[in-house]
C-alpha cells in the first residue's frame, strides 16, 4: 500500500471550488480521501463535486462562509451526517482585502481579514478536533504564506493573519499532539490562481517574479496539493507543528517583492 494513500478517509477542505483548495481536494480523491467541497456559492462546489466523481472520486458539496460560525457548524455537522467523522482538515479559504500600508486599513477590512483567516481556522479545529481525538488519529493543514516570514508594506493584515495561522499550527500540535493528530502549515509563494492573479496576470510581472525564483517559474496548484496529500497521509506521520514552504525558493532567493 502506498504511503500516500488516503482510501476511507474523510478530508474537509475550505475554500475549494478553485485554485489551491480545489487542486488539494482534487489530489485527495485522487489519492482516496471522500472529499467536502466547500466554499461559500453552491453552484460553485457541487461543480467541483461532480467534476471529482466523473473521474471516479467521491465528493459532497456543502456551501459555507468561513467567516460565519455558525455556518461553520453547519458543514462540520452535515460532513459527520454524511460519513461519520472527519479525518483530514485543510483550512484553505482566505481573504485579502486591502493592499497598502497598515495604516490606511479600514476596521472593518482588519476585522474581515482576521476572522476570515484566523477565527475561522481556529473555530474549525475546534469544532473537529475532538471527534479525530476520540479516534486517536487526525490530520489538519492550515494554508499560510511565505507572506508570514516578513514585513511587508503592501500587505500588513494578511502578513500578520498568516504569521498568526503558523503559530497557531505550533500551538494546536502541542496540544493535541498526545491524541496522534498532526498539526501543520503549508506556507506557498505566488501560485497561479485567481487569488493571486494581480501578481502573475501581466506576462513581464510573472517573467520579473520568475527570475527571483531559483526554479525559475512561479507555482501550480497542484505544487501545493501534493505536500498536503503528503502531509495528511502515512507519509507524514512523523511531521507536526511545522510550515512547509512550497515557494520554488522565493525566500532565499528574494524577498519582499514576491509576496
């Protein structure tokens, strides 16, 4: 049996009916898992759903806003309906609303960004940590940034929702680690989706980032999906508390600029 098989497990990931968060639920069913589609338009998941059973995978789609709680419970609730339990938890769906300084943020952005990309990840793993704790087993990944690693003057709020998401993992493995639940950041450079499109849409823009980049390119998807199918299987057993940087090697190669 492969180290990165997934088969019979439950994997929730936020924030997947595109980019990174479709590309890991998409490797996932590949690799096994029955996967929730999640992101805040129905139409949006069961697109993703449908997309992953015609090539033989399992999936449910259940629209939720991560920044809502209770909307939050709901999909923890109808995933445990559904299929029992959940096994592999990917907080993926994340928000930037402001680009500039920190002090010219208004307080609802600030308060937009931290609940989106911070409460939500918390109140997720509260919601599930107990139930992978009662099985002695569990897996939960929290998509950060390489963001999280430096000031920046263009990106305060984020940067900061990102550091805290790390320090989070760190927190969350100490203190579950005694269950065998697995806590872990993935921290990606620019990937080509449509969250990062302002970044890599115009052709010299991308070629600029690319020459920072010792691999030469900006990432993919799936350069992301595969640590985390890494990450939420056997192969990844002994790895907790950690960030895994999926960056083509932006920081040590740059800095600031390939935020």
């Amino acid at each position: 049996m492969s180290m990165f098989d997934l088969s019979g497990k439950v994997a929730l990931v936020t924030g997947s009916s595109r980019g990174i968060g479709k590309a890991i639920a998409v490797q996932m069913a590949l690799h096994g898992a029955r996967v929730v589609i999640s992101s805040r338009k129905a139409e949006s998941c069961e697109a993703v759903a449908a997309e992953i059973a015609a090539a033989g995978g399992t999936a449910m789609a259940h629209a939720a806003h991560v920044g809502h709680k209770e909307e939050l419970e709901a999909l923890v609730e109808a995933t445990v309906a559904r299929w029992g339990r959940i096994d592999v938890l990917v907080c993926n769906a994340a928000t930037n609303p402001h680009f500039g300084p920190s002090i010219s943020i208004k307080d609802e952005a600030l308060e937009k960004v931290i609940q989106t990309n911070l409460y939500s990840n918390i109140w997720l793993c509260n919601l599930t940590l107990p139930g992978m704790a009662e099985r002695k087993d569990g897996a939960v990944i929290i998509i950060s940034s390489v963001a999280g690693f430096y000031g920046t003057s263009l990106l305060g709020a984020y940067a900061i929702s990102k550091a805290a998401d790390m320090q989070l993992a760190r927190n969350l493995a100490v203190e579950w680690g005694a269950h065998n639940i697995r806590i872990n950041c993935i921290a990606p450079g620019v990937i080509r989706t449509h969250f990062a499109k302002a970044l890599w849409a115009d052709p010299q823009r991308e070629a600029a980032l690319a020459r920072r980049y010792p691999l030469r390119r900006i990432g993919e998807p799936d350069d992301v999906a595969g640590i985390a199918v890494m990450l939420a299987s056997r192969a990844g057993n002994f790895i907790t508390g950690q960030t895994v940087i999926v960056d083509g090697g932006g920081l040590i190669g740059g800095g600031e600029s390939l935020s």
